[in-house]
C-alpha cells in the first residue's frame, strides 16, 4: 500500500519543515466500494456503511518500521460481523478520525471481495503493508 493522498503528502511536508501542526491521532481503517484512480490522490472513495460496520482502530495493530521503508500490520484488523450486504468492497482507506476526518491512504484490494450478511471482514496479520519510497 502506498497510495497517499494529496492531503497526507501536504501534511508530511508542513510536518517535516515544521510549519504545520498536523499530529494524527488514532487512525483508523476504513472499507470502501469505489475509489477510482483520480479521486485516490484527492482522498474520495465511497464507504461502506450500514449493517452493523465501523471504521477499526489501528492503534497497537502495527510494529515497527522496517529498514526497506515499509510497515506492516502485526495483528488482525477485524471488522464486525455484517448484519447487512455492505457489497463488494475494492478499497482500503486509512483515515485520521473515526467518522469524518480525513483520507490519509487509499488503496486497492488484492482482489475485490465481497461482504454479506454474516461475512467478517479481516485482514490478515502482514497483509497490510504501508509503503513510503
């Protein structure tokens, strides 16, 4: 994964040059059922919603940084159990709020899988990888 969004490239050089305040807090993963290629970098997608779903805290989910400039998640993410279809999700989205906020990472699923009534969504120990190069 390593499709960060204009906002996130912003804040990293504010940051960086230390002319920005931006400090995310918690973030969070979010699902999303379309986020084409141009509204990636303008941090727009479509998210699930409904049916029992809620963005899932990444906090204590990642370790440390590897030397290859790449993190990975050391444990599951796991989301609710649907009680709805939430469809076909595509996306993954790392946000800095757990509702509203901001897009931070979006990308594409592997392969498109989808939810309904009564799936669990989970991705799996080392299955997300964030990438900076």
């Amino acid at each position: 994964m390593s499709a960060a969004t204009n906002y996130l490239e912003l804040e990293i050089l504010d940051h960086l040059f230390s002319v920005g305040t931006y400090t995310p807090g918690t973030l969070y993963l979010a699902l999303a059922t379309d986020a084409t290629t141009p509204d990636v970098e303008a941090g727009t997608f479509t998210e699930v919603s409904g049916g029992s779903y809620a963005r899932q805290s990444l906090s204590g989910k990642f370790g440390t940084a590897a030397a290859s400039g790449s993190i990975s998640n050391d444990a599951n993410i796991q989301f609710p159990t649907a009680t709805a279809d939430y469809g076909t999700v595509t996306h993954i989205v790392v946000m800095d709020a757990l509702t509203g906020g901001n897009a931070l990472i979006i990308q594409a699923l592997t392969s498109d899988k989808t939810v309904e009534n009564g799936d669990t969504f989970v991705v799996n120990t080392g299955n997300l990888t964030v990438n900076l190069d």
